[in-house]
C-alpha cells in the first residue's frame, strides 16, 4: 500500500475535542411534533416529564431552540477515558473491493460498553447524580445500552438497576456479568418486579420479552421509588443531543483534513447513532451551506421507516410512557425472535422521523445474511470484528462502493461503526453455520399493527 | 479534575511509530542459552530450526547481535490498523486511591484479538507468507494468541491451523467463532489428528488438554506438511523481538513529554508483554543510561520465575521441540483447573529468565482472588474490562502505588494493559458469586517436577 497523506486513523487531540453538544432542533423548520400525555392527548408539561426524568434532561427535551449545550466539564473528563474515537480510513476495504470510493468510519466500540451508548449514558447519569438523585433504572436488549449505563453510573456511585429482555438475559449471561461487574443489578424482563410485568406474565406466561415490555417496568420502578429516575439509551431528543459528540468530532477530523464525505450512512433501531453522526452535517444542509446524502439503513425484520406510519404511538408495550410522533411499526410489533441482527425497536427517533417525512434523508432495509456476509468481509480485511448492529451500515457502504466500481465515480463513503461484535458470537455462529434464515414481517403482520395505533387528532 | 498538561491518552502520529525492533539480546552481557537438540544436546542448526519455523525468523531467532531490525512495510502497515496503542494516564485510578505516584499503562487491548499478541502474529504471518508457504499451525490456551494469528492469516490469506486447548475449547465457544470469523481452522487438543494427540489420548483418555500438548500436536502438523511451518505467541527470542514495538512507542510517547517511570510492571506468562514493554528501558539499563526497577507479575498457581528453575527444559509436553533454558516448572506441569487467571505455561522466556538470573528484573506471585479484585476496581474507575493476564500487573501496579500512598513518594509507575477480558466473563461471574478459590502448588508437587527435568551437561 503506497504512503499517503491521509492517515489510517484520525484522532483529535484532546484539546481539539467539542465542548459543546449541537442541537439539530434548532436548525429544523419543521420541529419534532412533541411528546403527548397518553391519557389527555395534550403536550407533555415539564412537570410532567420531570416524574420519570431528570430535570436538565427534560430541559434539553423540550429545547428545539438552542442550537448549542455546553458539554459539563465532569461528562468531558469522562469522555476522555474513551474519546476521542478514530475516524479510519478504510484503506483495506477499498483495496479489497477495488474501488475508486474513499471509504471511512467512525469508530464507537474502543470502549468497554462495546459501543456508543456510553455517549449519553454518561450524560444522563451525571445529571440525575447532580439532582441528587439515588439511581436509575433503565432496560436493555442486547446489553450495550445496559453495559454503558452501569459503567456510567460505576463511576459516578449511583445505584443502577438494568431490565433486560428475558431472551438476551439467558443467551447472553456475560453481558449480564459485565453490568455486574460494573455494580449493576440485572433483573430479566418480564419479571415480578413489576405490576405491569405481573400483568403481561399472567397474560403471556412463556413470553421471552420485549424492549417495550422493559421499558415499561424499568419506567414503573422509577416512578415509584424514591430518589429514582428513568434513562433511555436511544429514540429521545436528548439521547441524539448527546450523541451529536460523534458527528462533531467527524467533522472536525474531516474539515482539518479537508475531507467532505458525498453519503453518510449509519444503522437505525431507535435513531441515537445515527442521529448523532449526520447533526452537524445535517445542520450544514438545513441551513443551506452544503448538501450530503444520508442513508438510515434498518433490518428489513423490523423496518419501521422503510415500510412503518409517521403516527403517534407509545414508546412501551405497558402504554405507561408518553405518545411519541415517529415512524412506527406499533407498540406491539416484534421481530422474529430469528432476527439476531439487533435494531429491535418498534420506532423511530422523533427528530429522524420528521427528518426523513421531510425528503432530507433516505431510508434502505437490508436482510440479516446479507448483514453478516458484509460483516465477515469487514472483519477479515478491517480487523474490527463488528457489532450486527453496526453491520447494517457496513452492508450498504460496501454497496455504495461498489457502485462506484461500476460508475467510476470517486465518491467519499463515510459511516458509522457503532460497536464491536464479542458478545454476538451465538449470532456469528449461526451464521458460520448456515443457521441464519432471514425474517421479513409480511403486509397483514403490519397492517395488523398499523390498525392498533392509538387514535391522536 | 483539574485541567493537566499530559492528557489522558498519549497516541503517537503514526509519522511517530517505530520503524525498527528493538533486539535487547544486542545489549545484554549474558546472552540468553541457546536452543538445544533434545536428542543430542547440540544447540539447534538454523537448518534444524528451519524444518520448524519459517527461515527469517529462524535468523531473527538466534540473533543475539543486531540491536535493531527494519519492521517490512507490509507490516507497518498493517500496524497502523490498529496502532499506535495509547498510553493512558490512569488518573481516575490515581484518585480513586489517592495516591500521590503517577500511574502509566499502555493499553494493548484495542483490537479484534483483544491482546498485544497481534504485534507478533502479523509478523509470524508475514514471513510465512514472503516465504511463500500455503499456512502454518500454532496452538491457544485461552485463545488470543489463536485470535491474532487468524486475524493476520486472512489479511494475508494464509491457511491457519489452530490447535485450541480442549477445556478452553469447550468453555469458551465463542473464542473459537471469532477465529472461525477469520477464516481458521480449529481443532481441540489432544485430538486424533495426530500422532502425539492420539499417543496422549491413549494414555489419558479423559485429560482437557494442555498447552504443552498442544504445541506437540501443531509442531507435528507443520513438519508433516508440505508448505506448512509451525508458530508461537510468545516465550522465543522473536515474539520479543515483535513485541518491543510496545515498549518503543510507550518510550518514545514518554520522552515526547518528559516523563520517566520509576518502575515498569508487566504480567508474566510466556513473557511477550513484558518482554516487549520493558526492552528499551531495558536496554537503556544495560548500556548504563538510565536505571528503572522492572517486576514481573505471575500467578501463584503457575510461580515459574518466583519457586521454579533456571534449568534445560522441553517447551512441549511431546518433547519434540527444541529444549530451551529458562526458569520452569518442568513440562508436566499444569495449573489447577481451578486457576482461572490464565498465564498457564509451565516455562518463561529465555531472554526474561536470563536477565532475572543476573539479578536485573524482580519478580512477584499474587493468588487470582487478589487479581480480580483488582481488575474489578480497575475496570470500575478506568472504564476498561481488563483480561485476567493483564489485571496481575494491575494487582502490583495497585499495591505500589499504595505503598506511595504511606511513604509519599510520587514515584511514576508503569504497567502493561495487555488485553481485554471480554471472553473471560466466566472467571468474572465465579469471581462475583464467591466460587474462585486460590491454588497454590505445594512444594511436593514442585519437586516431582523439578526431579524430571531433562539432564542437561
């Protein structure tokens, strides 16, 4: 491979690290529609949201004007432990592929959390310690999201107690035991914890789970114990807010090395990396001073934008949480238990959806073999074993590419590697195996849920 | 935290990174024994060597001259995927127990093996390669050195035979899914692939395997195979040779901003990580430029520096290698099963077991329970989820820095981070429910050992 200017791996310095988060709200004309009481129909009052949330959580929830928030210096210091993330040069894939695209990623797994998440778990976890709250609570699927909130709250000495999806509780045991690690109690979901878990149990005895369901007992638990709140790890205002961190430290990387991506492509289950990679660009483009094309690619087992409704509907199966505007598949939508792909969720980030409603961004599905072919070419030639979830965008980076092959065009490639694959082996292996069948939900599945939203005028 | 001049993470520009190994045999008076025939006594012929290992390092591995030697481009190259490793300043750690010395560690755990034993696998890999071979064979206890090698084998496009030690195998099934990932074979050992497998399955129908057979059984593939040659992760002259590109880059981000450590710690198995991490500090000892007080860290379970002996012994349980003098606890010997710390090799590094016989280096044994008390304090205030092998250097990085703590001085302490313990949460997990016990050999069980020892004039 021939010396070039560019190297494989940018790193900022410390010193060139953001110190502020970049709020997309602010720059939209068409604002997230907002968060509605399921009982009234009317817009969540702070006072309201402030009995599941944090205060400044909150505020930032509700802020579609400020364009930028200061990052405190305590979650910069955490950041430091982790960040800055490399943004790579994909010099091998592209000479595997043979194709004149420059490909690059940002890299989010070079943290123990695996992945992103982290990003906002220190963020919200700083804030309910400085209202000086207990704990948290908060659930967890795949156990990135729970892995990075323990962690968090380790550091911080807060209490944190994890609802995870019965299913990925028993196939996963070590993640659970990286949250132990971390002091976190891990509670499988449903459980009778929980009045709404005692009420899905005795209707759905054998139920391995579901993130709604999760959520709805970790939101019960908060609610209900003193000096508790609760904390998501994706579809929020504030949680994109967060990872805007990603798309900032992107851009500087690039803009010092004069380098302007054409696509930008991430994964999408609720939104939060993908959100947090395109903001600053995506504020370039609404504010009228460059133009990128953005690509949200989901498992076409759970594709709630390529073939979900821009509705309200409830973010937890419990129907306990606020009405969300985003596109949805509905609350009660869950892919096929042989979907090992990640991206579970049944939504959509709010801000993404009306992003995506406006024509500002594309949308592609792809099938969970395809994902993992992607994977395994990514990891020989890359080294990074990849998280499935992460692998989504690997697939259509590597598509992207190789339309290039074919036009000759030079285009810039740049996407999001949300996080590394070590605790997706049983995934790995199936695929290995050829185990791995791909599950497409078919039109009277959807219709069926399309029917059940919630009626909001 | 107060905003300080050294940041939290040192990384080199990859315009920085050492072009060169460093060959600290070049300095050393007492040079390291020779390998000898195990049948004639004779030292090993590079022609001998040859039938075995790939023929540059055979030259690599009795060159006891040369203080440097070009790292091939292909190689660099293949470094700045994943390196420059950081050096991190472990100020949450130094909080956390408030102490005034200043805690260093260079981490090697950022990439897809999870370790530093990458450093040589890309270069075993890459001779194989240039000497146009089809593949070559190795073995794996708890699987990273196995890792690395199919990770290097695939960017390559090596064929990779991977003899996996058969209790690992078994327990760690997604291990062996990641080096499926890269394309290799694996075969749990003893096996009846070959002859020695089949010899040592005859006699202990029910044994879980061991390193010392396993070597056998990939020493045996590689020599009845044309175009096949066998290699090793760690214990030989050019594993350290390979791995001093830790120590080079963690010296030269130090000199970039005037620290010196007082006193560098390592874990000891093998003796490629610390091999690595110390050879310029070594060497800067051993012109008489500079003085740094080195201790090498090894289980209790398996003491080879601390209650073994300097003494000629086989590297493999079938006696068809080569012998090499080195403190050791004699062939036979393996850990309790119980011992869940890794760092199971029964012998030590020619090289480290000179320079600690001339009274160079120290060394120190710490029971597991001591360990993962440490890794679990270490991975709660410094993010990362330390291996087992890794957290013995932060068990004695932890004790001195405590000791700085009664007396005062703020010495600066170095310790090498080698890997990750993401595919050892089982140790976690018996850690965190009180079922890890500590296992110390008696001396009965030590002086069968010793009294089998080869006789050697």
């Amino acid at each position: 491979m021939a010396e070039t200017k560019i190297p494989y791996k940018i790193y900022l310095n410390e010193s060139e690290m953001p110190d502020k988060w970049y709020n997309v709200r602010a720059d939209m004309k068409n604002k997230p529609a907002p968060l509605l009481n399921p009982a009234t129909h009317e817009p969540m009052k702070p006072e309201e949201l402030g009995v599941v949330f944090c205060d400044e959580l909150v505020a930032q929830e509700l802020d579609n004007t400020n364009p930028y928030i200061e990052i405190p210096q305590e979650i910069r210091d955490f950041y430091k432990m982790y960040r800055p993330s490399p943004l790579v040069r994909a010099y091998c894939l592209e000479e595997k592929l043979q194709t004149p695209a420059k490909i690059y990623y940002k890299f989010e797994g070079n943290n123990t959390s695996g992945s992103h998440k982290l990003n906002s778990a220190i963020a919200q976890a700083y804030y309910a310690k400085k209202q000086g709250l207990k704990g948290v609570t908060t659930e967890t699927g795949a156990g990135q999201w729970g892995t990075a909130l323990s962690m968090a709250c380790s550091y911080l000495g807060l209490d944190c107690k994890v609802y995870m999806v019965k299913c990925s509780y028993e196939q996963k045991p070590f993640r659970r035991e990286v949250m132990r690690t971390y002091g976190a109690s891990v509670i499988p979901s449903p459980s009778m914890t929980t009045q709404v878990g005692q009420k899905i149990l005795a209707e759905h005895p054998d139920t391995t789970g579901s993130l709604g369901c999760a959520i709805s007992e970790a939101v019960e638990v908060a609610v209900t114990n003193e000096g508790y709140r609760y904390v998501l790890g994706s579809v929020l205002n504030q949680v994109l807010l967060h990872q805007s961190i990603i798309g900032m430290e992107t851009k500087i990387a690039m803009d010092k090395y004069g380098i302007k991506p054409d696509i930008i492509i991430g994964c999408a289950g609720g939104g939060s990396n993908l959100g947090g990679l395109i903001s600053p660009f995506m504020g370039e483009k609404l504010r009228g001073e460059a133009d990128y094309q953005f690509i949200a690619v989901e498992p076409a087992s759970c594709p709630s934008f390529t073939r979900g409704t821009y509705a309200y509907d409830f973010c937890d199966t419990g129907m306990i949480c606020p009405l969300a505007k985003m596109y949805t598949l509905g609350c009660d939508f869950i892919p096929s238990p042989n979907h090992a792909g990640g991206l579970r969720y049944h939504g959509m980030s709010p801000v993404l959806s009306q992003l995506y409603d406006d024509g500002l961004m594309e949308a592609r599905s792809v099938i969970q073999t395809d994902v993992f072919e992607a994977a395994e070419a990514f990891a020989r030639v890359e080294g990074i074993l990849p998280a499935p979830e992460s692998s989504h965008a690997i697939r259509v980076a590597i598509d992207e590419a190789l339309k290039c092959k074919e036009t000759g065009e030079e285009k810039t490639i740049l996407f999001g590697l949300t996080g590394t694959g070590y605790f997706d082996m049983y995934a790995y292996e199936k695929f290995h195996n050829g185990e791995m069948g791909d599950y497409i939900p078919t039109d009277e599945e959807l219709a069926k849920y399309r029917a059940a939203l919630p009626k909001v005028d």
